[in-house]
C-alpha cells in the first residue's frame, strides 16, 4: 500500500478535532465518497477518545504522549494506522461487551469496538518498540451519502 498522508500530534484536549480535521482534509484531496469519510471519522474518532481517556493515566506521561496517523490506500482499499505511545493495549483481544437489554439498564460505553468491526473490513494490532500500533482497513464506498446505510 501507498502511504498518501500522515500527521504527529501530541495528547492535548484538542487531540481529537485536530485529528478529525486532518482526516476530513486527507479525504478531500483524496476524493473519498462520504460514506469513506463517515466510517473512518466515526472510528478515528471512537479510538483516539480512547486513547486519549486511558492511554497515558499520569499527567507526565499524558505530556509526552504523542498520535501519529497514516493513510495508505491501494485501489479501492485504505489503510488508517493509529499509533500511539501510551499503555499498551489490544483492542482486538477484546469481546464488546453485551447489549444492553433496556434504557433503564443501559451503561454507558463499551461499545466503541462493536462500531469498528461493523463499519472496517479488518482490525489488527501489535506493540512495537513502545507503540501501539492499530491498523484499521477499510473499503472505498461506492458514492452515497452516510445515511445510506
């Protein structure tokens, strides 16, 4: 696959707009159909959140923490890679938890990696050199709106 974009961004409160603009501009120059940008945002933006919350628990690991993101796209397949230096942790070691059953039973979060596996082809990880390196794969949609679905 051919790297097209890549940005370094350090962990601050603005992590996950800086992100998303980034992304939405990679999008642009790429032309992605707007049900490519929806599914990569909506997982973009569910990981680092993550990351962000529980990836660096001490205020002086938070501030040497750093994000980087690469776009490799190869015909009508991307490659979004988050890799990040704060504790390690295996997103697709884990199970999403159930289904809440009811509002009044509902707990909040747990979900995040139920979204990912629907909207990416494939989810793969591993630990480099003191990075976690999440790889996110994704088809390019056919043109559409998100809501198309």
């Amino acid at each position: 696959m051919r790297k097209l974009a890549e940005t370094s961004l350090p962990i601050t409160p603005e992590l996950v707009s800086h992100a998303l603009i980034w992304l939405e501009e990679t999008a642009e120059s790429l032309r992605w159909p707007p049900r490519t940008l929806f599914k990569l945002r909506l997982c973009l933006d569910e990981t680092l959140t993550n990351i962000a919350m529980h990836g660096y628990p001490a205020e002086t690991e938070r501030s040497q923490g750093k994000v980087t993101l690469r776009v490799h796209q190869e015909a009508n397949r991307i490659l979004l890679e988050i890799l990040d230096n704060g504790v390690a942790f295996d997103p697709t070691a884990r199970t999403p938890r159930d289904l809440d059953t009811s509002l009044d039973d509902a707990l909040i979060g747990g979900h995040g990696l139920r979204l990912l596996r629907h909207y990416l082809e494939d989810i793969r990880y591993e630990r480099r050199a003191g990075w976690n390196c999440l790889q996110m794969f994704a088809s390019l949609d056919p043109t559409g709106s998100p809501e198309e679905e």
